[in-house]
C-alpha cells in the first residue's frame, strides 16, 4: 500500500529532478565556451549544485535513510558496517584513505561506481580492480595537493583538480540494507592528511535528516584528539550514535597475578560512565542529555561475525542490539519519517536559492551585458552598412558646389586681371615689332603664343592655389549631410587628402590647341607701292611678298618698309586682333578650368570617396559575422542559464505547496510510514524519473 509521504517523494522528485537535465544543459554549455568567456566561473559552482541535487533527488525518490559513519582510521568502522549491512563490505574501507564518501546500498549484484567532481562515473564488478584505480588516483590527488599548497591557495577539488573523485557508491546483494533502506556512508578517517574536512564532504547532506554513527575504541575513546571535530558533526546532525568499540575477550592481571576479564568485558557501561564524567567535553554532554548524542558500547568483531553467519540478532551482545533497535526505531519514528521530507524540502528550497544566487549574480550579469553590447554594436554596424549603402548612391556634385564656386570666382578675377596685364603686354609688343625688321611669324609665334601660354598657366595656378586653400579647410570645402564626414573618416578617408589626389588623378588641364592669337594675314591692310602698281601686282602677291607664305610669314620686314606699307591701319588691325583674341581667351579661359577643377576633379574625388567606402563595406560586414558568431556564442552560454533560472525560481512556489500539502495531511493522520525503496537499475531508474514527472498530487 502507498503511504501518504511515498507519494509526496515521488512528487518531489517529479517537481525537482527535471532541474538536472536544465543544469546539464547549462554545464555543458560551460565547458564548451573558452575559459574567459564571461559565466565561464560558473561551472564549478553549477557541477556541485548538480551533484547535491543529484544525490537529493535519489534520496527522496528512493525514500533512503542516510547512515553517515565517522571515526578515526582502525576505529572499527568497517567492521560496523558489516555488522549493519549483514554482508561483507570490509574492503570498502580497505581503501588507501582516500578523501571520498563511500555509498553501500542494497543492490540485486555487487558492483562499484566511482563519480568524479567533474560528473564523469565508471563502474567495475571487480573490488581489486576498483582498488588499483583508487590507489593511482590517490597518487595523483596527493600531486594536486602539493601544487595548490606551492601556489599558497587552499585546496578545492572542484576548482583545482576535477578529476578527484568524489564518491564509491557500492551495490551489496543480499544486505540487510534491502528491508530497512538504509544507505550507509562511510567517511575517511578522522586523521588522514588529505581530507577536505567534514563540512566540504558531507555539504549535501545538510537539512537532510540523516543521522551519523562516530565509531571509537574504547583505548582511544578517553584523548582529546579523537572528538577534535565532533563538533561539526554536532551542528550537521540531529542525532549521533556514539558506537564504542570494545573488545569482550581483553583480559587484565588480578593481584594475585591471574588474568581476570578486563572492565570492557564485564562492565562496559562503567567504560562509558567514566568517559561521560572525566573526559566528555560540555558541548558533548550537553547533546547527550538532550537526547542527540546516544552511546552504546559493542563489541564490533563479535557483532559482524553474528551478522555475516546470520545468526538471530538476539544472539549479539546486548549494546549491539540495543543500538540496532535504537537506530531502527529512530528511522522508523514518525518525527524523523516528517523530517525527511520537510528537511528534504528545505534543502530543495536551498538548493534552488543557490541555482537562482549564482545564474543571477555577478557572473551572470557580466554575460548578459556583453550580450547586451553585442546588439547594440550589431544594430550599430547595421545601421553603419545601411549608411554606407545611401552615401554610395549619394550625389556628390551639391557638395562640392560651394568649393568650386570659391574656386571659379578666383579664377575669374585673376583671369581678368592677368588678361587686362595681357593686352597691354600684347599691344607693347605690336609697336615693339614695327621697329623692328622681324617677320610677322616672329611675333604671332615668338611672342604673342609664349604670352599667352604664360597667361593660361598662371590663371591656372591661382585657380590651383584657389583648390588647395579649399581642400585645406576642415570640411575640405564640402557641403556634406549630417553624419557623413564621420562616416567617410570611419571608412579611412580624409577629404582633404582625397581632394589633393583627385586633383593629381585629373592629370594635365586640356587647353585648346590655338595658342597665340590668329591673324589672317590676308585681312592685313597694306599699301601698294609704285612699282606694284605699274607691275600689275595683285594684292595678294604683294603680300605673299611682303610677309611670306600665308601659313609661315617667315619672311623679314624693315621698320621702314612696315611703315610704309602698313602703317598706321595696318597697326591698328593688329590691335584690333588683340582685342578680339583677349575678349575670347578670359572666358575661353575659364571655362577650360571650371570643367578642370569643376566636373573633371569632382569625377576623380567621387571615384575615390566611393571606392575608399566600398572598401569599408566589406569591413563592417566582416565585423558583422564575427560579432554574429560572437552573439551565437554568448546565447549558446545565456540561454541554457536563462532556462535554468526560470526552471529554479517555477519550482519555488511548487516545493512551498508540497510542504503546505504534506502539512495538512500529517496533521489528519499520524500513521505516516515510510516504506523503503530498493536501488534500481539505472534503466529503471530513468524510467522512473519519466514517470515520477507526471505524477500528480492526490487529493487528500
């Protein structure tokens, strides 16, 4: 028949066991992340919380009675677990003192399961093989030891060395553990160098409604040393069993020199007494008189051999059967089968409080605000990729406007300047050649072209001038929308820069071809002479003669002659050419450096801008990926622990009504009974947690 508390087990264990496969989750997300990712620390607080949880959730659901068993080295503890467990299981403790709990369970095969701190098990059938891979792991601890102690840090093997194990759980068929379901727990000895101390082995078991045995001889029960740390046992259990090992087959020298029965074998309570009244530390005596501490003087060889021959349990001494009806009674009473649960409640409310405490600390938030930093500068380079897609399809020539316009003023005013300084220049060199006996091919190509060449570069120059003095402003003299000259110094560009190269990559300004100013000779007038006229010379071969070929007048002509035969109208048209030529060479002029400096260098500067944001493009969609792996990595870590947390903080307000539930129903009733389950398999074992999460609670 189900009993009201089996059915609040399996409730327990359906509301909390599901917890492990989310901090199995979250574990293993753990370890894949490198070591400096952020909630990488958490893994070895989580890989306890598992542990504890773990070891909780199969006590509950196998409704077991821990029997925690302390005492120093060959105090006799092994040999009481014989005697309890009715079966052989000495070389448990055989062990080389190894610093792990020890688990013997009733099973339906004798086997060994060794659990590391890191989750990792093996399982053996062989004690000896068990024992060879015990010994090689003590060497190796004792190794981690020594280096922790080196480095000056105390000793964790959570966080120092994983790999240490952590507990034996040993299967024994045919025990006395399968009726009473009792699991026995045994723990180093008191004095072995390397132990962790009583408080880090036995965390699990806190709240727990365990009990423990202290197992002493009676030829140490009387030195200080022995109860150095009964204290902690003290604040951990409710009741202790204080088992003193006596051997009944001591013997004493009488005065008369006979060996009579020594007091341990006549009078072993008067052992006891002498203990309680000369050595007994006050907070001892203090537990001992409210019931928490019992003692019980045994002889432990005597007791296992009766156990293991099957002998009737009335056949033992009478301390053995008075403390195996003590702690049977204590097990079965009904304020420790209440205390079971309420304490395993309490210790699942613990347990979920430290799941919430680290998911939700400091760790946990540093990860969630580099999560956090990652969208935002994901949403940036977004944006930033979005920015450099409309600046590319952008119209650059309004930008430019205002620097080209500086540029185009100065070069029309120093263009009417210098053009004015031409003219005159020009007309100099006319009255300069009429002097002169050079042809008029010397002063169409000899001076007026060099004039005129020297013209258009020094326009050009101060229109360059113009250019650079723009481009070396700090806006590059350009009218850019909000946020670009940001975008485009991102992208490693500089303006100024790009307008100087803009201006090189333009290459040479392509003036036109005509470089003097044109004069039609056959336009030129000029006077016949007498000998012309009486030879019948055509005006045209009067010129031909006078200047030389129409294309090349090469040919030399005295002042006197140019005088004479030009004149002042033939002075005049040449002035007049001048000023016809100068009047079409100042916007001839500029037009030629407003393409130059206008459109031809703002297609070099486009080209440029739009190339050097290309470039940057595929950087911000570089940058892009990696921060998407780098957000993927952070979620692979956030997530799981997200889940965890959400998991933990549901089961709160679950665990709170289970305990009202079960409250309710112990007050309407006092035969609560708890009625042992038997270890399953481990297949049975995943079947029933399967189960065990679907079961609902009955209505009372």
């Amino acid at each position: 028949m189900r009993t009201q508390l089996g059915t609040y087990c399996q409730q327990f264990d359906g509301t909390l066991r599901p917890l492990l496969q989310d901090l199995a989750t979250a574990i293993q997300a753990l370890e894949k992340a490198p070591p400096d990712a952020p909630g990488r620390p958490l893994q070895t607080p989580l890989l306890e919380l598992q542990h504890q949880l773990k070891a909780l959730c199969d006590k509950v659901s196998e409704q077991q009675a821990y029997v925690l068993i302390f005492g120093p080295l060959k105090s006799g503890k092994s040999t009481l677990m014989n005697a309890i467990a009715g079966a052989y299981v000495s070389e448990v403790s055989s062990l080389p003192a190894y610093p792990c709990l020890v688990f013997v369970s009733a099973g339906a095969q004798r086997e060994y399961v060794v659990t590391n701190y890191d989750g990792a098990s093996k399982t053996w059938k062989d004690a000896r093989e068990l024992a060879q891979h015990i010994d090689k792991a003590h060497g190796e601890l004792a190794a981690a030891i020594r280096a922790a102690e080196q480095r000056g840090v105390s000793f964790d093997p959570q966080e120092h060395f994983p790999q240490a194990i952590r507990r034996v759980d040993v299967r024994v068929p045919g025990s006395e553990l399968a009726t009473t379901g009792a699991v026995l727990v045994d723990t180093p000895g008191l004095y072995t160098r390397m132990r962790f101390g009583y408080d880090r082995m036995t965390r699990e078991f806190r709240s727990a409604a365990a009990c423990a045995i202290f197992v002493v001889k009676s030829d140490t029960l009387f030195l200080e040393q022995v109860f150095a740390e009964f204290q902690q046992l003290l604040d951990l259990f409710s009741r202790i069993f204080l088992v003193v090992n006596v051997d009944s087959h001591k013997r004493d020298v009488s005065p008369d020199g006979k060996l009579v029965p020594s007091l341990e074998q006549s009078q072993p309570e008067a052992v006891l007494k002498a203990f309680e009244q000369l050595a007994m530390s006050a907070p001892l005596q203090r537990a001992a008189k409210e019931g928490k501490v019992r003692m019980f003087p045994v002889d432990l060889l005597h007791a296992a051999s009766s156990a293991l021959q099957k002998a009737p349990l009335e056949q033992s001494s009478q301390g053995f059967q008075a403390f195996r009806k003590e702690l049977g009674d204590y097990l079965a009473s009904s304020d420790y089968l209440s205390a079971f649960l309420h304490d395993s409640l309490q210790r699942g409310k613990a347990l979920l409080g430290e799941v919430m405490q680290h998911v939700g600390g400091h760790e946990m938030q540093r990860l969630l605000q580099q999560l956090r930093d990652v969208d935002e500068q994901l949403d940036w380079l977004r944006k930033e990729e979005q920015r450099v897609q409309m600046t590319l399809q952008y119209d650059w020539s309004a930008a430019f406007a205002r620097g080209q316009r500086d540029v185009d003023a100065e070069a029309e005013r120093f263009a009417r300047d210098a053009g004015a300084k031409l003219l005159r220049t020009l007309g100099a060199s006319i009255d300069t050649w009429f002097l002169s006996s050079h042809s008029l091919d010397w002063l169409v190509s000899g001076q007026w072209t060099p004039l005129v060449r020297d013209y258009r570069e020094e326009v050009c120059g101060a229109a360059r001038r113009a250019y650079e003095q723009v481009a070396g402003q700090l806006d590059a003299g350009l009218d850019l929308p909000d946020g670009v000259p940001e975008l485009v110094r991102r992208a490693g560009v500089d303006l100024r820069q790009l307008k100087a190269h803009a201006l090189a990559k333009a290459g040479a300004v392509g003036w036109p071809a005509r470089t003097s100013v044109p004069v039609e000779v056959g336009a030129i007038p000029i006077k016949k002479s007498v000998l012309d006229v009486v030879s019948f010379r055509s005006l045209e071969r009067v010129r031909e003669r006078l200047f030389g070929a129409p294309d090349k007048p090469e040919v030399k002509i005295p002042g006197k002659e140019k005088a004479a035969r030009l004149g002042e109208p033939g002075r005049l048209h040449l002035h007049q050419c001048v000023a016809q030529f100068r009047a079409q060479l100042l916007p001839e002029t500029i037009a030629v450096l407003r393409e130059y400096f206008g459109p031809r260098c703002l297609q070099a500067a486009t080209e440029a801008l739009r190339a050097g944001l290309q470039g940057y493009l595929p950087r911000v969609q570089q940058r892009q990926q990696e921060l998407q792996a780098a957000r993927a990595s952070l979620l692979a870590l956030s997530e799981p622990l997200r889940h965890l947390a959400a998991g933990a903080t549901s089961r709160v307000p679950a665990l709170a009504e289970l305990g009202k539930a079960f409250d309710q129903d112990v007050a309407s009733t006092k035969d609560v009974v708890l009625q042992p389950t038997a270890p399953r398999s481990r297949v049975a074992h995943s079947e029933h947690r399967a189960s065990a999460a679907t079961v609902k609670r009955p209505t009372p």
